[in-house]
C-alpha cells in the first residue's frame, strides 16, 4: 500500500529506469516524435520571440505527438518514460526554441510532482489521466507579490469552507498561465499558518478566472508570456497533493526543475554553438583554410559545452540513483549538489553562447544574417535570474561548508 511521503511507494509512479532516450527501439521512437516536434519549434521560433506570443505550433505539434504525458505510467495511458528521456527532450527543444523548451521543462515539473506526490487520491489519478488522454497543459505558480523568488514562502493561504477550498494569489510571474490547462500553485497551508508551511494544490482551468496584473516584455524567454495575474481558485480539498511542499520541494520540485532548466540552457547553448560552428567554417572556406581570428573563441565555447553537459549529465545520474532513496535526497550533499548544478550550469550556459557570439563577432552581433547570436544571448540571460543564482548561493552558503569536501574521485 502506498504511503504518501515515502519514496519507495512513489518511486514506481516514476520511471526511473536509468535509461537514456535512444537506448532501445521505443526510445529512438521517442526522439523521433521530439525531433518533428522541434522541427516545428525553429520553424517558428523568431515569431515566438518577435511577437513574445505562446508558441502554440510547438504544443500543437507536441500534442498530437502525444509528449505532454509521457512520464506517466502505462495504466494511467502514459508511456512510463524517464526523466532522461525528458531532459533529452528540453535539450533537443533547446536547440530549435528556448520558450518551446522552457514551457515543456515547466510542464514536465508539475507532472512531476503530481506523480511523485499524488498519495492515493483519486482527484490526482483522475487529472494524471486527463492530461495523458487530453494531453493537458500545466503551468505552474511559486512567485508571489513583491516577495518574488523565494519559493519556500507563500503569502496567500488555502481557506476552506465546508466540503470546499479556495486560494486568491497575486502570481506576479507565471509562465503561459493564460495558455495552460491547468495551474499547480504553492499556498499557505491555512490564514494561521507560518509562511513556510506549505501545499500543492492543482487547479483546472474550469476552477479559476486569471485577473491580469503584469505583462512580460522582457529582453529574451519572450515565448514563454510569463505575465502576472491574481489567481482566484476553488476546487475540493483532494486537489492538494497529500504531501508537504517541503517535502515535495526537496525530493522533486528542486531537483527536477534544476536538472531539466540545465538541460534547456544547455540545448540553447548548443544552439549557439551550432552557428558559431557554421560561421567559422563557412569564413575558413572563403579564405581558402585559414582560420578567422575569432576560431579560438569557437573552441572555447564548444570545449565550455562539453563541460555543461557533462555537469547536466552527472547530476542527473546522481539524482536517479538517489530517487529511491529518500534520505539521501534529503541529505546535505545532495541538496548541495542540485542547488549548485543550476547555478553552474546557468553560468556555463551564459559563457557558452557568449564565446559563441565572439566566435561569430559582428555577424554575430547582428540581428540579421545566418550567424546571428542574439536571441539565444538573450534567453539565455535568463537562467542566472530564474530562481536567482545570489539566492540560491546565499542559502547553501552554510551547507556547502557542512558537506565534506570529496576525498577521491569515486565521491
Ligand atoms: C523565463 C522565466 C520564467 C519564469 N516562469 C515562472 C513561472 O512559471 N512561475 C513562477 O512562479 N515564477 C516564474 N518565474 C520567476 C522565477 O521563479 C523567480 O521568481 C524569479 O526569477 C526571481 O526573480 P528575482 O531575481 O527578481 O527575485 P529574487 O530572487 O527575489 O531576487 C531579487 C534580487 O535580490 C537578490 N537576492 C535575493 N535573495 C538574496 C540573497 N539571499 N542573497 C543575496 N541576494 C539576494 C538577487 O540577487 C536579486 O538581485 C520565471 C522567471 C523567468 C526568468
């Protein structure tokens, strides 16, 4: 009988079968269906960003390739896959469009932690269906009021009355809330709760009007119309996932997000690299073999690739083996270690494309032309910001001074 908050229990929800998409025949048919799918995410991907408009010929595309519900299991109408197979995907959307892969990234998250976390509640099994079915959208709500990033704190808190609760949140940034099928929120757990006495509460569409309260008009990641509104949400109290956001946070919100935004920042300076690459070529052929000068910074941002996914790869080994595990989930080291892959990997992907766009120099710098570098240098930007590296170092300050510096490489 599965127990809520056990990862043993939840662990067979997930498959984490430890095999990377491309590993079998059912894989290359997977990455064949992300592959039409990021066809159409290029195709389309300087509208997206001009216009700062939802890339809905990605979504369209990647519904009709059924890839909204993959990670959930085969009894619920999903395909059981990895989340391997899931960070491959954000990597190839990456590539062809940094919005397209951040709202799949996002999605996949709360799936996430539905399937991780849903208990016995039927409501959640019910939602895990629809979305495979229906191939749903979900979107998800931690910034709150002024506050902003710290997702470990929520203002507004879940109130009930009688058989029914309800949340009005001001969700200052939400991503494609105006597009989604449904919004997975923090909340206070109740008005006499401490502000880190979290939930997770899912909502459908048909429970909550969106009232605008910010736009997004922002240097890059323009896709992914992450506008602000004031939610004003009811449901039944099922629809909170049985357990603590504390524990959801720890054993899957943080490492997945991290592990799956790694992998969108690494896609996207792949991206870069992959023009950097055309230029340098394409400048060494007219000059009869001979080099440009800015040939080195080509080999520095591929070489500063490398290294990011060598990193995204490590980590997400790490976290597969510790899934079922959720003392070492929870331990220091490994808290440690996921909070300091994103902000490595933000900060690699960040001094990739730009080694790419030096590589490319002027032609580079160009809006215009083949070789142009700017849209990936600005989404890019993004990740620093995206749960802020500052933050996010100020609070493993203590805990990395705690975790014992490995003592060989095996460690
Ligand atoms: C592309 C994109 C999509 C997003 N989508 C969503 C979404 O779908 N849903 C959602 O809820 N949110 C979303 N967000 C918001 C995101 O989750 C964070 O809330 C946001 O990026 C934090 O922004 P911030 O730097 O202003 O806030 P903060 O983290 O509050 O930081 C503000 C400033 O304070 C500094 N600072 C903060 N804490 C410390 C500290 N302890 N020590 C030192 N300095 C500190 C930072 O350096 C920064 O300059 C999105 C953000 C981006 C960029």
């Amino acid at each position: 009988m599965p127990v809520a908050g056990s990862v043993d229990a939840l662990a067979p929800q997930v498959a984490m079968d430890h095999r990377s998409i491309g590993d079998g025949p059912a894989s290359a048919a997977l990455r064949a269906r992300a592959e039409a799918v990021a066809v159409i995410a290029e195709k389309n991907a300087g509208a997206v960003d001009r216009d700062a408009r939802f890339p809905e010929e990605t979504f369209a595309a990647a519904r009709s390739q059924g890839l909204l519900g993959i990670m959930a299991p085969h009894d619920l109408g999903g395909e059981g896959a990895s989340l391997s197979a899931v960070v491959d995907i954000c990597y190839r959307l990456g590539r062809a469009c940094s919005a397209s892969a951040m709202i799949y990234a996002m999605h996949q998250i709360m799936v996430a932690c539905i399937l991780r976390h849903r208990g016995n509640t039927a409501w959640h099994e019910r939602l895990l269906r629809r979305l495979c079915a229906e191939q749903l959208l979900f979107a998800s709500s931690t910034t709150e009021g002024r506050g902003g990033g710290n997702v470990r704190s929520s203002e507004a808190p879940i109130e009930r009355s009688g058989s029914r609760i309800s949340l009005e949140r001001r969700a200052t940034v939400m991503s494609y809330g105006a597009n989604a099928d449904a919004i997975v929120t923090t909340a206070r757990r109740a008005a006499d709760a401490a502000a880190s006495d979290q939930v997770l509460v899912a909502f459908l569409k048909e429970d909550y009007t969106l009232e605008p309260l910010a736009a997004w008009d922002t240097l890059g990641m323009r896709g992914t119309c992450s506008a602000g509104f004031t939610i004003k949400a009811s449901g039944e109290p099922d629809q909170i996932l049985p357990d603590p956001y504390e524990v959801i946070h720890v054993r899957t919100m943080a490492p997945v997000s991290h592990l799956t935004w790694a992998s969108v920042w690494a896609g996207i300076a792949a991206g870069a690299v992959e023009r950097a690459q055309f230029f340098v070529r394409s400048a060494a052929r007219q000059a009869g073999g001979q080099l440009p000068p800015g040939a080195a910074h080509y080999t520095k941002a591929s070489s500063s690739l490398l290294t990011l996914r060598g990193l995204v790869a490590s980590s997400l080994r790490k976290f597969e083996q510790a899934a079922r595990d959720e003392d070492k989930l929870a331990s220091v080291e490994f808290q440690t270690m996921i909070n300091l892959t994103k902000v490595e990997a933000s900060e690699l992907a960040v001094s990739t494309v730009l080694a790419a766009l030096r590589a490319c120099g002027l032609s580079g710098y160009r809006n215009d032309g083949d070789y142009t570098i700017g849209r990936y240098l600005r989404d890019v930007l993004s990740s620093p910001i995206m749960i802020n590296n500052d933050r996010i170092l100020a609070n493993v300050a203590a805990s990395s001074l705690m975790s014992p510096v490995p003592a060989s490489m095996g460690d």
